[in-house]
C-alpha cells in the first residue's frame, strides 16, 4: 500500500493532467489522512512521520507541522547548532513551520556532561553550557514566535535581554510556561530578568514557572521581581535555598513576601527531600508553611509539598542528596507532563505529597516588622530615632543587630543519569 502511494504522490500528486493509461489518483485531503494513520499506528510515530514526509510535499508540511515540530527536545550543544543551522537556511520552508506550529521546547543537557562525583564539576559543565549556548539559543527563540512552554537545564541567560539581545519580545511574550536552573553558583538569583519594564508587554502570558535550586539563594528581592510577572498564577520552587536578611538562612519571610506580593498566585509547589541537615530538606521548610496567612478575603492559595527520596541504602546516601538528581527528576517528569501534578507514583522515586490551603487572618492594626525582614540600614536609623536627644551635642555609635549566619552543609554525590540521544533521535523516539 505504501509503495503505491509512494508511486503516485511522488510524480506530481494532483497536479498536472494524468496519462491516458495511468490509474486515478486519491484525493489530497485523503492522501494526509492515510498519512496520519500510518503514524498513529506504527510503535515509534516519530520515526514513521520522518520517514513519509519524504514522499511529498504535502505529507512534508503536514507531519512536521502536526508531528514533528510542535514538541522539540534538544540535547546537548551540537544538537542544538544543528538545529539552529537547519532553521536558519530556510530549508523546505522549515523556519516557517517552526514560527508557526512549534509550541513546546526542552532544551537538555548530555548525560555524560552532569555526571561526576564532585558536587561542583556539575555546576561548573551547567554554567559553561548555558554560556556557550546563549547566542544559538536566542537563534532559535527568535523563530519560535508562538512558543509556549520552555524548558531549560541551564539558567534562562538567552531570555535576558539586558545585554542588549533583541527580537525576543514576541517569544517572551507568548511564553506561558517555563522551568528554569536560576544561578548555578552560590550567589544571588538572576533576579532583573522578571522585570517587566524591560520590554513593553514581556512576560505578559507567563503564568506558570519552576525554579530549579539549591545553588541559588531565594530571598525578598526575589519576591519583588517576582511579583512583577503580571499573570503569574502557579509557581514551584524545586530544593530552594531561602536566604533572609543579614545573610541568614530564614525561610519565613520570604515565603511571607511571596505570598503577599504575588497577587494573582493560586498554586504554591515546593520540592525537596526528607535528608536531614542537607539544603532542601522540607522538614525545615513545613512549620514556616503551615505559619502562612492571606491577609485578603476571598483569596485561595493552595500549598502543594512533595517530599522526594530514593530508595534507602546506606552506601549510596551522597547520591540521593546530590541537588542536581532531584531537578533531573523533575525536568524528567516535565517531559511526560507531570511536573505540576504528583497523583501517580513511580519507581524509582518515592515522594509524599501534603496539600492545603492558606488560611485567613484579618490584618492587624499595628504591624510588628520581623528582625529579619528589615535591611542593615533600616535597623540602625530606627536605632537612631529612638534614642533620646537633648540640645548638648549627642553622638551615639549604632550597631547592627547580631545575627547567627547557619551554613548548610555541602551536598557532593554523584549525579543520577539521564537518557543521552541527540536531537535527531530524541525526536524519533
């Protein structure tokens, strides 16, 4: 059957006036039906689709704009040069069908690339990769104007447009999810890119987000920037890392903040692991959730928290803390659409998910600011004006309260593996 559709679409389809003797031709509109049959049925789609949309032009379009391109997973830097290379020649119309019909985007890395025993070799390979894939990143997002889910196992440095990167503002603005590493380093979040003043209309549709941690710290000034993501409505933190004022590792008000700055937030997910003393523990993270409150009537927010561990062995106790093993786990269920819902459980990672809703508590009058919440600088000018003032010459020395700085201990293990094919396969697959 194949063969003699392959006879007739081949020489010319309908076009063209057929030979006396030659046998009637199908339908066009019938001939990309038996096209998507012939996918639906076969055990590996993708692969089928590749192969018939050699035979036509028209199984060409339909395939790639029905099969192929919505969904793309990228893995590693070459698959992505190719790919970007294949769009940008404008070959058979592919850039075309990637503005138009290209919806989903994973951009991963290689396996081998996160596999080490030392904690920060990982971290070294995720900043590198994000580095050296910036510029071919913004390529593709360029094209991809009617994308809508982004995923990414780096930092989103190709979305940043303080460097001056341009013709972004159309794939930022259509992007209503994205997962994301934030800094893979120790320091602060890469805070300024939520900003919405950057760009009239950016981040516009943004309405779910994952921030993958614990190598980079969520504080206050996330919350702000956060908040500046007009439609935000769902967002997960995976084995964050709170830092407090004065350097000092205090969850409560930064979850506080997050709660009350984000005024359209309905679903709070939170990931982490139940290994005691390690960053990203929830046993340290559930009595400042379950101290939450909505200050407005009427507002629902749901708190969602999933504790994750791997099979207990004492031998193997470095790999189940490893940071990177849990975001690899999520960005794994990402690509069978369950990074957002943990109804199901799995094998080879058991978690307990616990759900409730924040309860409401009328404002008081007199607000009492937590230690923690205010800034050096705030600390010490109310030390200033509360001190009593005569018209002799007063002089007063005004320390910063002290505070305890509590280091985490540092996570090493190795890193669990993930499946390692290019784009080309991954796509077949």
């Amino acid at each position: 059957m194949l063969e003699t559709i392959h006879a007739g679409t081949l020489s010319g389809g309908l076009g063209g006036d057929a030979d006396a003797g030659s046998p009637p031709k199908l339908p066009m509109n019938v001939l990309k039906e038996v096209a998507l049959c012939l996918v639906a049925v076969d055990s590996h789609p993708r692969r089928c689709a590749c192969r018939l949309a050699l035979t036509c032009r028209a199984w060409f379009v339909l395939l790639y704009g029905q099969i192929l391109l919505p969904r793309i997973v990228l893995r590693g830097e070459i698959a992505l040069r190719q790919f970007a290379f294949s769009i940008s020649r404008k070959f058979l119309g592919l850039e075309v069908l990637v503005r138009r019909h290209t919806r989903c985007l994973f951009v991963l890395q290689v396996s081998d690339s996160i596999q080490s025993e030392a904690l920060f070799d990982g971290v070294v390979k995720t900043r590198r990769f994000g580095m050296e894939t910036k510029e071919v990143m913004r390529m593709i997002l360029r094209r991809c104007t009617s994308l809508q889910s982004l995923y990414m196992q780096c930092e989103p440095l190709a979305l940043d447009l303080r460097d001056g990167a341009v013709g972004l503002d159309s794939t930022r603005a259509s992007l209503n999810e994205l997962v994301c590493l934030q800094s893979p380093w120790a320091g602060d979040a890469i805070d300024e890119i939520w900003s919405g003043a950057q760009t009239y209309g950016a981040w516009k549709n943004l309405s779910y987000l994952q921030l993958h941690g614990p190598r980079s710290r969520i504080s206050v000034r996330t919350a702000d920037a956060l908040a500046q993501l007009p439609s935000l409505t769902h967002l997960a933190l995976i084995m964050p890392s709170f830092m407090g004022a004065y350097d000092s590792r205090n969850s409560e008000p930064v979850l506080a903040a997050i709660v009350a700055k984000l005024d359209h937030l309905q679903n709070f997910l939170i990931v982490g692991h139940d290994e005691e003393n390690w960053v990203g523990a929830t046993r340290h993270l559930r009595p400042a959730l379950e101290r939450l409150r909505v200050t407005e009537q009427g507002r629902n927010i749901t708190i969602t928290l999933v504790t994750a561990h791997f099979p207990r062995n004492d031998s193997d106790i470095f790999q189940r803390i490893h940071p990177g093993k849990y975001s690899e786990w999520m960005l794994q269920r990402a690509m069978t659409q369950t990074h957002w819902d943990f109804g199901t459980a799995e094998d080879q990672v058991h978690f307990v998910t616990e759900k409730w809703s924040i309860p409401y508590a009328a404002p008081s009058t007199q607000t009492d600011t937590h230690p923690l919440q205010e800034t050096p600088t705030d600390a010490a000018d109310q030390l200033y004006n509360d001190l009593p003032m005569n018209d002799d010459d007063a002089w007063f020395d005004a320390q910063e309260p002290d505070t305890e700085s509590a280091e985490g201990p540092a996570s090493m293990s190795t890193s669990s593996s993930v499946s390692s094919a290019l784009w080309g396969i991954d796509n077949l697959s």
